[in-house]
C-alpha cells in the first residue's frame, strides 16, 4: 500500500467510520486542518515516523502530528499557543483513529497523558496497538 492507497481509503471511509466527525472532512470552516492531516499521511517518510512514534515508544500520533505541524497549527489558529478548539482536536484524534484502525488495521487503542499544555491544549490522545503480525501494507 502507498500513500496514494492510504489517503484514498481515509477519505472514502472517513465519513462513515466517524460520523461525528464528517463536518471535520467536508466543512470548509475545519478544511485547512483537514488538509494538514492528509497532507502528513501522504508523506511517506512522516508517516513512517509516526508509525515508529507509536509502535516503540507508545507515543499518540496526535502527539507526534502536533509537535511536528506545531508552527504551521500555530499559522491555522492565528495563536502563538496553537490552542485548539475541542472539535478540532477531536478531529485531529478520529483521523489518526482512521488511519491506524480502518487502514493500517490496528485492533487496540488505549489513552495516554500527553501533557501539551504549552501548545494546543491536548491533554490526553491515543497509543494504537495490536498491529497486524503480517500487515497487508508496506509503506
């Protein structure tokens, strides 16, 4: 599977795996996050960090996504703190939800405290586990 793979099945599904999220995807109020977010899984090379982030040491992809994006966040909220609303953060959590449970087949998620009090305001994101043994991708 490749990027092109992983984004097509993100944005065919994600609408109907998340339904309270829908407006995230299609409304133009939370586009230029939506586009961060796909923007990040077509990079092959971010999207293998993440993945890495995740699997050894149980960092959140949010987390990861976050820090990585935090000056371009900081230019989407006109905020030097980068504070997000709930929604968006929600958002941000249900297409990492996305991307490792209904396209990389992940079966297990667990919160963690990830303390981004500085910046963002995120206090808690998801470790996802129960990766395939013999994953149908390969990034």
């Amino acid at each position: 599977m490749n990027s092109d793979d992983i984004i097509k099945r993100v944005t065919d599904g994600f609408s109907d795996v998340y339904t309270h999220f829908k407006e995230f995807q299609h409304n133009p109020e939370y586009r230029d996050y939506w586009g961060k977010c796909i923007e990040s899984a077509a990079d092959r090379d971010f999207l293998i960090c993440v993945i890495f982030c995740n699997d050894t040491f149980a960092i959140p992809p949010v987390k990861t996504f976050l820090t990585h994006y935090r000056e371009d966040i900081i230019k989407l909220t006109g905020d030097k703190q980068a504070r997000l609303d709930t929604f968006v953060k929600r958002g941000i959590g249900a297409f990492w939800g996305m991307v490792f449970k209904s396209v990389l087949g992940y079966t297990e998620q667990k919160s963690v405290s990830v303390s981004m009090n500085d910046y963002f305001m995120v206090k808690t994101a998801s470790v996802f586990a129960g990766k395939p043994e013999n994953p149908s991708w390969r990034i």
